[in-house]
C-alpha cells in the first residue's frame, strides 16, 4: 500500500537478552533488480535463485512485466524470466509505478533511455519529492528525452532517441546508480560506452553483465580511475543466477548482536563483495568480535557465514574513502557507535543526504532523542558513546526504512526502550525484520501515534 494511504504504524523495541543461533537474509536487494532487468534483456530464459521479494523488488517484477517480458515465480525466491532480447521492450501501456524504489526506478529509465519507446515512471511522494538530475544527464547527453516535473522529479516520461550515442562519462559522484544507469543505456547503443569511476562503487552491473556474455572490459588508468567499457548492440544470454544473502539486511542482526552482550549469532551464506563490506570492516577495527568462515563463490560474488559475539566497542575514525563501500550502513553504524567508548567519527558522507530521506539529519535528531551526544556537520557525524541512559526516545524516521530498523535496534541494545514513528516503509526493504530478530529474542509492541 503507498504510504499516502497507509496510516503510520508506530512500534517500540525494548532490551532484548543474547541473541544466539544461526539465521539467513534474503538475497541482495542491488543484485535482485539486476538480474530481473538482464533477464528481461536476455534471449532466452533466465532462472533466479534467492530473489529478495520486498515490495521494492516485486515493483521492479512488475516493471518489466510491463514492458513485455514473461516473469513467474515457481517457489519463495525462485523466479523465472523470459527475455525480450537487447531493444526487444514494449511500450507500456499505463504508467510504471515504483513505490519507494530508487535503485529500480533509477536503472529503468537507462533501460528504457536507449529504446524508441516512450515509458512514464511514478513512485509513492518520497520518490516524487527527489530530484533525478544527476540520472538525467549523462542520459540527455546520449539523446535520451526526458519531459519532467520542475527539478527533474517523477512523474517523467523517458522516450529514447532512434539510435542513442555512445558516451565516455566521469562519474562526477560516487554512485552506482548513475553508472548502472549509463551502462544499461549503452546495452542498446551502437559503439562503446565509457565510464570513468575516479571513486569505484559497488560492481553488480558489470559482473552480472559478465556473466550474461555482454562485451564489458574493465581497467584502471594511470591515475588509479577505474575504467568501465561497455559495447553496445551485442545479444546477452539467460543464466542461472544464484543470489547471495544482503550484507546490508545482515547488518542489523550483526550489529544487534555486537551490542547485546553475551550474543553468540551467525549469519549464513552473506555477499562478502569488498564495495559491500565497509561496516565489517569498521566495526572489526572497533573491536567487534566478527569471523567469517565457509568463504565461496555463490552466482559470479563471494559469500561466508559470519559468526559475530557481543563485544566492547571503541570509537574509531571512518575513513571518508570507505564510504561508498558501506554507504547504506551508516546509519546503523551510528547506533553502534552510540555504545562504543570514545568518539566515532564518519566524514565524506555527502550521498547520506541524498538517501530515502536526508540521513544525515534525521540519524543526529534521532541519537539526540535518545540521549546520545551527536554532532552533525555538511558531510559529517560524530557519535559519542556511553551516555548513562541510551534509549526512551521517539524518533522520526521520515519514511526511511534503513533509518527505521536502526533505531529498533537502538531500542533492543539501550537501557529503554525506542518507539520509531512509522514501521510500515520497512516493507519496502526488508518484511521479515521483525519475525527475524523476534526469532532470536527481540521484543517489539505497537505504539499509539503521538496525540494530534
Ligand atoms: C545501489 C547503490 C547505492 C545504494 C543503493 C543501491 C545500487 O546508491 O545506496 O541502496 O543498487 O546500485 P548510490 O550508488 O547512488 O550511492
């Protein structure tokens, strides 16, 4: 349901004891809009194992069933798509909605940008309310048309050219969306489409299109930049594609655990991709008593089965360099860093406020509200640890669902419990949260709204 209709669901987590036992994640959200997307492009048919099914990915299921290609399920996470081929799309007949889905909505319009039909795309009011600008650009520039609401927002309608051209693109932010963007678009354009990544992000797009035959090479030039060359009009073959576990859902039973203490917990069959594992990284050097063990190959990425303890945390500097490599975590690495002893500090982080909602801001109220020394600065948050009494507060999660599963786990780790405004967007990401951690122990109870 959009959240225009939906009445807010407030919930309060309260402590919870040590969470033991070994638990599993669905498939990874970047990984699962990617494989339904090459799917739909590829000749033949492509069978996906491990597909996330949050309402984010089924509104991307929906997409390409609209634009003409055969999606079904068989059983939970398992998915079958018959492709249309490289420029094979249809001309929707009605409007693609995409709820709260940035990733999804993103990548279509660089699906549809390189085709000669025309497709217009919506979403609930956060995705109406963000500016596309930096999507449209490199697209424009290969020919692409977009007629939009002021400020590049949804509703849009993208019509590609004839023929698109070819592009050679620096990546002027760190996005891997705005790559995957072009890349798609360059799928269905004659000649090689470039990007050039001065800061490399997350590689889904080129690996999975690696796997689906597409003629991809990548290098690094003199200057370290990463170096992505595409060449278009080239057929992709279906595959079988095996999704790993999300290292981004797996964060929240991780850092769960981590702050409880006496937590023994593992987390089976994870995406281990180094451009995903920043917040483990970070959080070992805070003193978290993480392993990992069963390293292998699992669809073109590595995975493990992380084995995490409660632990004594101390507050570190994040290097801004790592930011792209966990760019969906910080906002519970904030919460971690709530009990850590001493001072986190996180710089670089400028994309935060581009995110589902400004998380930047809304993580500094939410800490503040719940006891917590915080310093907000542009592009920056120090989080101090060790306040006597974390927790008691109710935060405002502007209809974020990262920010919203952070800050329950604020409230099962704290001294009192947290109430979140609105538990409803969680759907969107990640619907088995709350019968997850309930399963290892946590306590969650609904909460009236705030009086009018
Ligand atoms: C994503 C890339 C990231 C991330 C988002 C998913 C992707 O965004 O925040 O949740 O699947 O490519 P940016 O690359 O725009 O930072």
């Amino acid at each position: 349901m959009s959240s225009q209709l939906r009445p807010p669901a407030p919930l309060t987590a309260t402590a919870m004891g040590p969470l033991s036992g070994r638990v599993r994640v669905a498939g990874d959200k970047s990984i699962s809009h990617r494989a339904l997307m090459l799917g739909a492009l590829a000749i033949g048919e492509t069978t996906i194992d491990g597909l996330m099914e949050s309402d984010d990915i089924l509104a991307t299921v929906s997409a390409m069933r609209a634009f003409g290609a055969l999606v079904t399920r068989s059983a939970p996470g398992a998915w079958r798509v018959r492709g249309l081929g490289v420029g094979g799309f249809l001309e929707p007949e009605d409007v693609i909605d995409f709820g709260n889905a940035g990733t999804g909505v993103r990548l279509a319009m660089g699906l549809v940008g390189s085709q000669a039909i025309a497709a217009t795309f919506s979403g609930d009011a956060m995705l109406r309310g963000r500016s596309f600008s930096r999507f449209l650009d490199p697209l424009r520039r290969m020919g692409v048309q977009a007629i939009t609401r002021s400020n590049d927002r949804l509703p849009m309608t993208i019509k590609g050219p004839d023929v698109t051209l070819p592009l050679e693109y620096r990546m002027p932010v760190a996005s891997a969306q705005v790559k995957s963007a072009v890349l798609l678009a360059g799928l269905n354009t004659p000649g090689v489409t470039t990007i050039i990544e001065p800061v490399a992000t997350r590689d889904h797009t080129e690996r999975m299109l690696t796997a689906f035959g597409a003629a991809i090479e990548i290098d690094r030039n003199e200057d370290g930049e990463r170096i992505v060359r595409l060449e278009g009009r080239r057929d992709l073959r279906a595959q079988a594609i095996a999704i790993p576990g999300d290292p981004s859902l797996a964060a929240f039973p991780l850092v769960a655990a981590l702050l409880v203490e006496g937590s023994d917990l593992t987390i089976e069959s994870v995406l281990l991709n180094p451009m995903r594992s920043g917040l483990i990284e970070t959080l070992v050097e805070m003193g978290g008593d993480i392993r990992i063990s069963n390293r292998r190959a699992l669809g073109g990425e590595e995975v493990g089965d992380i084995h995490v303890r409660g632990s004594r945390l101390k507050g570190v500097v994040v290097p801004p360099e790592r930011a792209p490599a966990m760019i969906d975590e910080y906002p519970l690495l904030a919460i971690a860093a709530a009990f850590a002893e001493g001072t986190t500090m996180m710089d670089g982080l400028g994309e935060l406020r581009m995110k589902a909602s400004d998380r930047i801001a809304v993580v500094a109220a939410g800490l503040a509200a719940n006891g917590i020394t915080v310093e907000e600065g542009p592009e920056s948050l120090a989080v101090t640890g060790g306040a006597p009494s974390i927790g008691g507060g109710r935060v405002t999660t502007r209809l974020d669902p990262r920010v919203a599963m952070s800050f329950l786990v604020l409230g099962l780790a704290g001294h009192a419990g947290v109430t979140i405004d609105d538990f409803g967007p969680v759907q969107t990401s990640f619907p088995e949260f709350q019968s997850l951690m309930s399963g290892l122990g946590a306590h969650f109870e609904k909460a009236e709204p705030p009086a009018a």
